[in-house]
C-alpha cells in the first residue's frame, strides 16, 4: 500500500532529480553562501527582490539529496512571497524540522514544504534540510556573510 511517507519520499526525490530553481542569477539584489561542514553541503542562493516582495529565488550548490530537495521545495514555496511572509514560513519550517507542535496557522504557512516534515526521524539529516533556509533567511536579513550549520 502506498501511504502519505511514500508520497512525501517521492515528492522529496523528484525535488532532487529535477530541481526547481536551480542555477544561478546574473544581479540578484541579495546572495548569500550556506556550507554544513558535517556532510559537506554547499549553497549559494541569489534573490531578487522588488521592494519587499520576492520576484525570483534560484540556487546553486552541492550536497546531498535532502540538501538539494528542501533548497528546491524551498525556492518554489518564497518566490512571490513578501520578506515577512518568507520569514514566517522560515519560522513555521523551523519548528517543524525540529519536532515542534505547531497550530493551523504554521501548517497552512507551510504548503508543500510539509513534505519535508518526516526529516524529524533522522536527527543526523535536520542540518541538511534547513541549510538553504538558514541561508535565504540570512541574505534576507543581512544577518551574516556566510551562513554554516555549525
């Protein structure tokens, strides 16, 4: 019988074979580098944005099929979003990735990054999914020059 994890395993591997949004951006107005010196993931990620509204979100990098599969789902689910609005899925997929309850509100922020939800089981593998989010809500946020899940 094939189930929800079944579904939300594939989604995860065709985001991997075929990813969404992947390359690069001449002039992007944000772009930022992410690395996992646990696993070796790397990623750039270029935005460009129109005031406060994300137009376009690519990505390039290297990593694992986790890494490649959440920076994928990810830049499908900000492109057209506000900052504010990316940065409350960046906080609902937070929560998520990391085993925590979250209300009806979170979940509907989260759309298909849901799919990603089943990470939880393997502690070893939360690093790798949040990557590219760690990294876009940091170009976002000016917060740092590179971004590293250490």
């Amino acid at each position: 019988m094939f189930g929800a994890d079944d579904l939300y395993q594939e989604i995860i591997m065709d985001h991997n074979r075929s990813p969404r949004n992947y390359g690069s951006m001449d002039n992007p107005t944000v772009e930022l580098e992410g690395f996992n010196p646990l696993c070796g993931d790397q990623i750039k990620v270029f935005v460009l944005l129109d005031e406060d509204k994300i137009v376009d979100i690519v990505f390039d990098g290297i990593g694992c099929a986790i890494s490649k599969s959440s920076a994928s789902i990810m830049t499908v689910e900000l492109k057209g979003k506000t900052i504010s609005d990316a940065q409350s899925i960046f906080d609902a997929f937070r929560l998520m990735i990391t085993g925590k309850d979250l209300d009806d509100d979170s979940l509907d922020l989260l759309g298909d990054v849901e799919v990603l939800g089943g990470i939880t089981k393997y502690p070893a593998r939360i690093k790798c999914a949040s990557l590219a989010w760690h990294t876009v809500n940091s170009a976002l946020t000016g917060d740092s020059d590179v971004v590293t899940t250490e």
